[in-house]
C-alpha cells in the first residue's frame, strides 16, 4: 500500500433528510483513496453527518493509513475487521465503511 488520502466534501442533498435532530440538507463526505503499490487505487466514502468532523476525520483516516502501511497488507485487514467492528458497535453507520473496502486490497499488496 502506498498511502491513503481522505479530503472532506460538503454535497448538497437532492431531497432533504429528517432527523430527530432536525433536517439534513448538505451531505458532509469524507472521500478517500487508498493507493497500492500495484498502481490499484480503492476508493470510498463516510457520511460524517456533521461539517465539525471533516477535518479531524480526515486526519484520522490518513494517519491511520500511516500505520496501517507500515506494519503490512494482512496486519491490516485484521486491524480494519476490528476497526470495522468497532465503529459498528459506537453506531457509525457509514453506507460504506472503509474498512470494508480496504479488505478488497489485493493479497498480493507489498507494503513498502
């Protein structure tokens, strides 16, 4: 894995969404890449519900990238199962979790 970049996003929502804590009219985004030494680039996103958290969220999501790069493809996938078992269980219901997308890495990845 060569590295991961996150950048967040603030989108404009087609249709508006209720919630118990009032309406949702721009969808906050964290995009993010995850670069491979074979030159695959996975990509992916996390609804961040909140503009405050785009930026300490991208922040977490590249450092996190920095460790998992330097310990290795199949430490990762262990570290993001249980990373992925953790934000299910704090309620982060992201559409699409990146720890699930960041598995899809193929075996063959060298981390360098």
């Amino acid at each position: 894995m060569r590295g991961v970049k996150a950048r967040g996003v603030v989108v404009p929502l087609k249709r508006p969404v209720k919630t118990a804590f009032g309406v949702i009219d721009s969808g906050p985004l964290v995009l993010i890449d995850v670069e491979t030494d074979q030159g695959v680039t996975g990509r992916t996103y996390i609804f961040a519900y909140s503009k405050l958290i785009l930026h300490p969220l991208c922040y977490l999501i590249e450092e996190t990238g920095l460790e998992l790069a330097a310990v290795g493809v199949a430490a990762s996938r262990c570290a993001l199962t249980s990373a992925n078992r953790w934000l299910d269980r704090t309620g982060s219901n992201s559409s699409i979790s990146p720890a699930r997308s960041w598995q899809g890495l193929p075996r063959s990845s060298t981390v360098r």
